[in-house]
C-alpha cells in the first residue's frame, strides 16, 4: 500500500495534467493563431530591413555611378584642354610667367636682344657672318630662355604658397563659411601669385560664372598638378556632393606630402647631381689648364681643320652625355 505522503503527491501531478490538458484544448486555436501573426510580422520586418539595405546599397552604387560619371567627363575635359595648354601661345607664356609685355613687346626685345648680340660678336670676332649668326641666335633665343625662367619660377611659387591657400578654404569651410568669403580671403591676403589668380577666380564669379568652371580656369592659367587636382575635387563637389571641408582637407595632405617627396628626391639627388656637374666641367677645366700651360700644343684644335672637326665632334659627345647625365637625375612624380 502506498504511502500517504506518496498518494498526495500522485494525485497532485495527475490533478495538474488534467488541468494543463483541459487548457490546451481550449486554448489551442488562439495559440495556433498567433504563431502565424508572428511569423507574418517577423517576415514583414526582415522584408522592412532588406528593403532599406538595398536601398541604402542602391543609394551608395547611385553615388558611385555619380562620381564615375562626373570623374570621365571632367577627364574628357582634361585631355582636351591638356592638348591646347601642351603647347601654350606666346601670350600665354608671357601670361604664365606673370609679365606685363604684349606680343609686340616681345616682339621689340628679340629685335634688342639681336642687335646687343651682333654688336658683341662683331666686336670680338673678325667674321661678319658669325657675327650675324650670334645675332640671330641671341635674338630668338635669349627672350625665349628669359620668359621660361620667369615662367618656372613663378610656378614653383605658386606650389610652395597652394597648400597654405587651400588649408585657408578647409578652416573657413569649418568654420561655416561660405566657399565664395574663403576665396576672397586667400585673394585679399595670400602671396603671389596665389593671391593674383585667386583675384582672377573671384573676379569670374562676380560675372556669373559658376565655380567650377572658374577653377577650371585656374588650371588653363596654371597648368600644375596641384591646380588641377584642387579643380577635381571642386567639380566632384558641386556635380556629386559631400563635405568640401574634407576633400579639400585630404587635398591639402597630398600636396604637403608631394613637397616633401621632391625634397626628398632633391636630397638623394643632389650628390649625383654634384658628380654632374664636376664631370662635365672637367674637359673644359683641363682645355683651359692644358692652354694656359701649353698654348702651342693647343692651338692645333683652333687653327687646322682636322682640331675644328675634332672640337666639333667633342661637343657633340659632351652634349649627349650631359642631356643623359640630366636625364638621369630629374624625376618626374
């Protein structure tokens, strides 16, 4: 016989299936009614989710078409005006070297420059045609060399003075100012020749060209990598979007970035370009040691045809080993 303790317990577990078993059967139907409710809004809310995913991924691929887009016609744009600017005209050479001349000036410092050249060879040489050919030379080439040495130098000013120009645009752009009071900042108050072009883009906008294309123009004034990329990145912007501040921010370390390359590349440098140039004037330091101490021994090489054709031959071979010896030690970045 079991015990009491045992026959309680018994009948209480048996006393509670009857009653769990008696609730589900009346209950059931809510239960297996509710399961697909829940089914159902599980599914509508990952649907709900897939849907702003793909939106947002098709958001984020519309934007880099976007981009794309923009980047091949403003590359389109580059490749054309890179063959107009490959080879730029005489005004616009004299333009990019900031001078003040006209073609007409130009035109009257050739004359001038011929003329002081054919005095200076007839006075110190017997042949009026030499004299001519000096004079000639002197007159076609002595302008040319001026302009492009002013021209370089003006260059390598404007890329020294761009980055802290465009470091002005990203603190103002920060600070909530409009794009158009930065340039006129940098145009009020940085170095030339930053501060004449930027006057020149401020200048363009107050005759209604927008900004983009007044960037552009920049580029055609002064065809730098530094100009070009600082047009990019504001012809992304007003096509596509986004934050300026930050482009141009990142801009500004790859231009700081590309000055402390060439100091580097002109460091590493500077020791073959010092072996360069002892190289090549050695042969004239000699010549004129060897002349000094021995001038009958060298005045073969003036007086004799075979010493004319022999010195013409020297300079020839001294000339392409210094244009290679240059080749060499000028990188391009």
């Amino acid at each position: 016989m079991l015990a009491p303790s045992l026959f309680v317990i018994m009948v209480f577990a048996l006393a509670s299936l009857s009653v769990g078993g008696v609730a589900m059967a009346l209950f059931y139907p809510q239960i297996a009614k509710a399961s697909p409710f829940r089914r159902r809004f599980d599914g509508i809310a990952a649907f709900s989710a897939r849907e702003r995913q793909a939106s947002s991924d098709e958001d984020g691929r519309d934007r880099r078409r976007s981009v794309e887009k923009t980047l091949r016609e403003l590359e389109e744009k580059q490749k054309a005006k890179t063959r107009k600017t490959s080879r730029p005209t005489l005004a616009g050479r004299i333009r990019q070297a900031g001078l003040t001349w006209t073609t007409k000036s130009y035109y009257l410092v050739c004359a001038g420059s011929g003329l002081a050249s054919y005095s200076i060879a007839f006075l110190l040489g017997p042949s009026t045609i030499a004299a001519v050919g000096f004079g000639m030379a002197g007159g076609l080439l002595l302008p040319h060399v001026y302009v492009g040495a002013k021209r370089k130098a003006r260059f390598k000013r404007f890329t020294a003075e761009f980055p802290n120009a465009v470091d002005v645009i990203v603190r103002g752009l920060k600070a909530g100012l409009p794009m158009a009071d930065c340039l006129r900042i940098i145009a009020a108050e940085a170095q030339d020749p930053v501060r004449s072009e930027f006057v020149t883009i401020v200048q363009d906008q107050t005759l209604g060209i927008p900004i983009d294309e007044a960037v552009q123009r920049l580029w055609e004034r002064v065809p730098l990598s530094e100009a070009n990329f600082f047009a990019i990145v504001i012809g992304i912007q007003s096509k596509t979007g986004g934050s300026l501040a930050e482009a141009l921010g990142n801009l500004s370390k790859v231009l700081r970035e590309r000055k402390k390359m060439q100091g580097k590349i002109k460091a590493m440098s500077s020791e073959a370009k010092s072996s360069a140039g002892i190289i090549g004037a050695l042969p004239f330091l000699v010549g004129g040691a060897v002349y000094l101490t021995s001038p009958d021994y060298m005045s073969l090489l003036f007086h004799t045809l075979t010493g004319k054709l022999v010195l013409v031959g020297c300079a020839l071979w001294m000339g392409m080993g210094i244009l290679v010896m240059r080749k060499m030690i000028n990188f391009d970045f």
